[in-house]
C-alpha cells in the first residue's frame, strides 16, 4: 500500500513581520488555499520547461514541501539520526542555519519513511514545525534556536498515526492549531508565544474513554532532548485505537460572525470554534474507513469540500445556522469522482481541480463545485500535487513530471511539462511551490528552484 501523504486577506492566518506578496510562508501558500498572488508568469513553457536557477543536494529525507518567507527557504529533514528543521538563502540556495528537533521518528510503514511530511509556518521572526512523532517547536527565523517544544504524545495523550504526524501547524493570530487525536485532545490551540495549552477539543466519542494519564500542560524550552532515533509508541495497526489524527491540516473560517476551525480527522470533517475549541458540527462521508485521510479542506462559495481515497470520494456541506446557534453541517453533495489522495485541491471559477485516485494512480479531474459534477477527466495528467499561481494550474505528478495547466470547465487545457532530473526512487510527494517567480521542486535529498518569471 501506498499512502502519504477562503479567498481573505492577509490577515486570516495572523501573519505579520515581513512577508512579502509573493512568499509562500506556510502549507499551501499564504491562503491554505494552494493559490498564489502573483503575477507576470510565464504562461507556456518550451519543450525543455523553464530554466533551473539553482539546486542543492545533501537536505536529508522527507516529503516536507518547503515554504518560503522574506528571502529565506524553510523544510525539514531527517539526516542520519536526527530530525532537523532547515534554512536556506532564497537567492541561491546558500545554507543558513540547520536545527535538531529531536531524534530521527522510526516509522514501521514504509512509504515516506525517509522523514517528515511538515511544512514550516512562518510569522514574522516566528517559525511552526511538527516532527514525525508529534513533537511540536517554535524557532526563531534568524537562527533557528528553539523557543519551546511540546510533545502531543506525552503532553495530550495523542496516538501516533500509522505513518507518523504529517500535519503542518495553522497559525491564526495568537494560536496555533495542532491535531493530537488523543482520546483527551483532538485538536488544541497553543499560546504561539510561549507554546501554553489554550483550549483543547474531544469529540463525543473520546467523552466515553477511560481517563488517560495526567497530561504536561507546560512547553518545554531549550535545546532538544533525547537521543537516537525515537520508535515512540504505535496504536493503530498495533491493536490499539484508531488514532483521530489524520495527515490533514487545519483551515480558518468564518461563519455567520464567527471563527472556526476546520480539519479532516481520522474519523469525520470537523468544525470548532476559535475561541474555546467547542465541537460545532461534523462530517462522516469524507472521511474513509481506514482513516488515511490526507487532503487539506476547502472552503470557498458557502461550501466546504473534503475528500480522501481508498475507495471513499469527497463531499460538500452547507453550514446551516439554527435559532439556539448550534450549527448543522448540510451534505449537498457526495461523489466518487474525486477520491483524492494527497495531492491537494484547487477551486477556481466555480470549478474544483484535483487528482481522483489512490494507491492503484489516477489523473486529474475537473468537476462543478456547486454540484459535484464532472466536467472533464484527463488521464495525460496523472495523479499528483497541485497548485496555482497567476491563472495558471502547476501539477506534479508522482513519477516526477511537472505540468502547466490552463484552468477551463469546457477542456483539459495544457501548456508545458517537464520531466524532473535527478529523480530518487520514491513517488514524489512534495507539493509544488510557486514564490517571488521560482518554481520549487523537492525531491527528498535534493531541491530544484525554477524560473518561471516572465523574461
């Protein structure tokens, strides 16, 4: 088997310091919504595809899909029996800084064992990352020194998914928002300043468990702790209980005047509240029975969309607000046809974009948002990863070729494609990055940086 894996302001995800337009700071660019700003691409690419700027090699393992902020690159390795958090210069690629988080996560699954699937979020002269087996940090963009750490294990009692955490952490103005699945804490807020336990969310399930140990409500500061490499504690697949944490990460919304805070768990599509973390509504369908559950939500045109593979499909609510204020989550629609993986969705013009398929492969479909349709269906496009900058879709698919796609309703629309060079032996996973006119592309050890500025 193999696995792994809200157009608003600026100001939705509480980003400050000095980002510029064009940055990609966090999971899925600026919106989490995998679209960037920026203009004067190019809007066909020769044969070959666009020039290569630069490469370096030696990064170490992992699927972690760089981000990119104020003229600095951010990802995470593992090298050798270390997890680390790294930093490059955006101008050439020029090592910066390389941090130890804590000892190398020994995944039993082998698929993107090599090392962690996180995305740095960055905030000003703040940095958010989350390691293989949970264990949450905040560093300092200059140097990468570490603010504080938590462990979602031992401080929230949370299982380690079977393919470890892959989530990358949501900052919303002062909190930052994590995935436990622990049978005391699905979700929690933290004190993005000092990594303290704001609020924490168990759904109705986790009320009926048994009283878990007492859990560390205080960060932990200072260098990392531990040495060689962590096997951490296996519940799922193991005997024990289906962790709620999936590989998703959370979105921001607003709601009838309020804040919510939408993820995809294990176990259901979930909306709570960014105040105190109440359970508000939830979802079933989107989520498969094996609880391998990858894709970020989206939310766009009153709806809220999330799918996953492994036979499951995607499905739309309405949010429906009630006289007493409690909060219904109406199906309008759920399909088949868009069993995506990990690759991602983009909506554009009323039209959803994404890969529809699992392990067995698939390609790119084209359905109505609103209804659920199919519009087109492409199999030169096969599965892979998606994003969009200056009207234009970039996908990356598994075997490593990357395309340039014309969003329409009416046609599958191509405008280049290149095969990447220097391709490792496992899929590639890392999402595409499209910042300040370069293309990023990763491939465990190695990372490709792209012109795609218009000449």
């Amino acid at each position: 088997m193999r696995l792994l894996i809200l157009s608003v302001g600026m100001a939705l995800f509480g980003f400050s310091g000095l980002l510029q337009a064009n940055d990609w700071p966090q999971w899925q660019g600026l919106h989490r919504d995998a679209i960037s700003q920026e203009t004067g691409l190019m809007k066909t690419w020769p044969s070959d595809g666009p020039e290569l700027a630069w490469r370096v090699t030696e990064l170490g393992g992992g699927d972690s899909t760089p981000s990119i902020a104020d003229g600095r690159i951010f990802g995470m390795s593992n090298r050798g029996e270390d997890e680390v958090v790294w930093a490059l210069s955006e101008k050439n690629g020029e090592p910066l800084w390389v941090s130890k988080l804590g000892p190398a996560y020994d995944q039993d699954m082998p698929q993107s064992k090599e090392g962690p699937g996180c995305t740095p979020t960055v905030d000003g002269k703040l940095l958010f990352v989350m390691g293989m087996a949970g264990n949450v940090a905040c560093l300092n963009v200059e140097d990468g020194s570490i603010v504080w750490q938590r462990d979602l294990k031992e401080d929230f009692g949370g299982t380690i998914p079977r393919w470890s955490y892959r989530e990358s952490p949501l900052i919303d103005g002062e909190k930052m928002i994590v995935t436990p699945g622990g049978n005391k804490a699905t979700i929690v807020a933290l004190d993005k300043s000092t990594g303290k336990t704001l609020w924490q969310t168990k759904t109705q399930e986790e009320e009926a468990q048994p009283e878990a140990a007492p859990m560390r409500e205080e960060p932990r500061e200072g260098p990392p702790r531990g040495e060689g490499r962590s096997r951490g504690r296996r519940g799922f697949g193991r005997g024990g209980p289906r962790p709620d944490a999936a590989y998703a990460s959370a979105i921001a919304i607003d709601f009838e005047g309020q804040r919510q805070y939408v993820q995809l768990t294990a176990k259901a599509l979930v909306g709570v509240a960014a105040d105190d973390g109440e359970l508000l509504w939830k979802y079933d369908r989107p989520a498969n029975a094996m609880g391998i559950n990858c894709s970020t939500p989206v939310y766009h045109d009153g709806l809220v969309f999330a799918a996953s593979a492994y036979g499951n499909g995607g499905g739309a609510v309405k949010l429906n607000k009630s006289d007493d204020g409690t909060i219904e989550a109406e199906e309008v629609y759920f399909t088949s046809n868009m069993q995506n993986h990990h690759g991602g969705m983009v909506v554009v013009d009323g039209a959803l974009y994404g890969a529809n398929g699992g392990n067995g492969g698939g390609f790119l479909a084209c359905l109505d948002y609103q209804t659920g349709d199919v519009l087109w269906r492409e199999r030169s496009a096969q599965k892979g990863a998606l994003a969009m900058a200056d009207g234009l879709l970039y996908l990356r698919t598994e075997d490593g070729t990357v395309l340039l796609i014309e969003p329409s309703k009416e046609e599958y629309v191509e405008k280049g494609r290149f095969e990447q060079p220097d391709r490792t032996d496992s899929p590639a996973w890392a999402h595409p990055v499209i910042a300040n006119g370069k293309l990023y592309i990763r491939d465990h050890d190695l990372l490709l940086c792209y012109d795609v500025a218009t000449k």
